[in-house]
C-alpha cells in the first residue's frame, strides 16, 4: 500500500533528518512531501541538500518553497535583501557553502552553489495537491483558491491562516509556524515543531494522519 508522507521544516538540521528517515524507512511505492525551509539557521545546510537530492534518486519525492529559500535565492540572484535574510538565519547557510572561506558578495555565492543544487531549487514546487490534502509550506489565505493564490501568502502567511477556517474541502498541511506539538484541526495540520530550536522533526503519514518524529 502507497504510503505519504509530509515532513517539516529541517534548517540544517541533517542528524533529526537523518533520524527521521531511518523511522520512517520510506519505499519507492512511497512518497515523501518536504514542506519547505530546507535551510537556514541550523549548520549542515548544504547537507541536508545533499541528503535530499539522495534520497528523491531512490524515493519518490517533492520539495515545496520554503521562505527561506525564497529568501535564499533572492539573495543569490540580487544580493538585495541581505539584512532580511541575515536576520532570518542566512548567514548560517552561506557559511555552509562557502565551507570557511570569508563571505565578501553574493556574486561568490553563486560560484559556489554546484549545478545539482542550482536544479534542486530550481525544481521547489509552490504547493501540491493529492485527492484529500493540499501541502503547503505556510499555509493558503481562506476562501481563494488554489489557483489565484498570492505566492506570498504560500510561503509567509500566519494569523490569518492558523486561526481561521480555510474554506477548502481538502485538509491543509503546513509547516512554516513552528509549535511545540503538532497542530492538528479538522481543516488543517501544522508540523513544523521547532527542530531547529531544539524540539523534533515531524512527519504526518497520510491519510492514516500518523505522527512520526525524530529524537
């Protein structure tokens, strides 16, 4: 039987990743949903990716758009947002990529950045959708639908998503608001738990609405 999985935000964190796929043993019937936020704030950046594009060459997988890495390559592409994306963890995954060489510009970012990492986040979808659930790194804005949504609200809605119905017959699953247990509604389940903060990494196996977490 197929299974699905969603998992929520890393940021760098590879040994809950790491941890949370060895519960979780998917298969090649099986699909892992990654939520966004792959970056960031947590050390080992660049590895997480590694471990991604790994495991998506022996698992069916999809990666969604975090903000971070919206921020991310913005960053890379203009070098303009600098103070936002310094004071959201940035610097942590410039240090991962630049592996102790100093950070002088954006331009030498780039540089660094290998051509399959370039193709992983040039191939982050903004949603998905199965016959029951819709994933999503943040959340939608009630009462649009999926088509007309701002991408904006996909990667940073809050308030106005977390505690409102979300007027959509498919359940909503979401990370990006971290919660120190999973939030689970009848319109909505939120997993991001603040790994990165010192909680777990959560995964919602699906549709069984099972809870899977790290150490």
């Amino acid at each position: 039987m197929k299974r699905t999985f969603a998992v929520g935000d890393i940021h760098g964190c590879l040994d809950k990743l790491e941890d949370l796929m060895a519960r979780i043993s998917p298969g090649r019937d099986d699909l892992v949903v990654f939520l966004g936020d792959y970056i960031d704030r947590g050390v080992k950046s660049v590895e997480v990716v590694d471990y991604l594009r790994g495991l998506a060459s022996e698992v069916p997988c999809i990666f969604l758009r975090g903000n971070h890495e919206h921020m991310f390559l913005e960053f890379l592409e203009f070098g303009a947002n600098k103070t936002l994306y310094f004071a959201n963890g940035g610097m942590k995954t410039i240090e991962s990529y630049l592996a102790g060489e100093p950070f002088t510009s954006h331009t030498k970012l780039v540089h660094k950045l290998s051509e399959e990492h370039r193709d992983f986040y040039a191939g982050m979808k903004w949603y998905y959708e199965d016959r029951d659930y819709i994933y999503v790194h943040a959340g939608i804005r009630p009462g649009i639908h999926m088509r007309h949504q701002d991408r904006s609200d996909l990667i940073w809605i809050r308030d106005e998503f977390i505690f409102s119905p979300t007027e959509t017959k498919k359940k909503v699953i979401f990370g990006h608001t971290p919660f120190a247990r999973p939030m689970v509604k009848d319109d909505k389940i939120g997993i991001d738990t603040g790994a990165v903060y010192g909680g777990v990494l959560t995964a919602v196996q699906l549709p069984q609405e099972l809870m899977i977490q790290s150490f």
